[in-house]
C-alpha cells in the first residue's frame, strides 16, 4: 500500500473556493482502480492549511492517478488558491 500526503496552504479567503475546486478531483480519483482512500482534510487551527490523505493499492495505481485529465485540470488551477509550494511525501507499507 501507498500513503500520500498533500499539505496544502491556500491564500486567505480561498480556502471555500479551492474546497469547491477540489470535489471533481475527489470524486473522480475515488472511482479509479486502485484508489482505496482520497480524502481532504482541513487544519483545526489555521483554516488555511489542509492536507489530502491518500491511500493507494501499490505505485503502479499511484502513477496512473497522475495522468489522468482530472488530475492535470485541478492541478492546472493550482496557481489560483496556494500560498506556497504543496509539500507531498509518499510512504509505502511493509510487513515487519
């Protein structure tokens, strides 16, 4: 299994607007094959500052994820609502 993590910032006052931004993404990434979970999280303390958890099968999932249109056309958008660069990191589960 993979686990994304997405910390996102937005600029004031567009957080409800990226939220918006964000359901086609969600709702098309969950019926991908692969997808376990992809779910957006906003920060109880600064309401600017959320996180997109994602949970995927194995990489090869992962990879198709990011070449899909509905991802390239909400990460066409991006430019409109961050107040800096997205901070992703991606783990992979092993048996110990």
């Amino acid at each position: 299994m993979i686990i994304v993590t997405a910390k996102i910032e937005v600029k004031p006052g567009r957080k409800d607007a990226f939220i918006l931004e964000t359901k086609n993404l969600i709702s098309n990434t969950r019926k991908e094959e692969g997808s376990i979970s992809y779910e957006l999280y906003v920060n109880t303390e600064n309401d600017n500052k959320l996180v997109m958890l994602e949970l995927w099968e194995d990489i090869n999932a992962l990879n198709v994820h990011v070449e899909t249109d509905h991802y390239k056309k909400f990460g066409s958008t991006l430019e409109h609502f961050l107040a800096k660069e997205i901070d992703v990191k991606s783990y992979s589960i092993k048996s110990f």
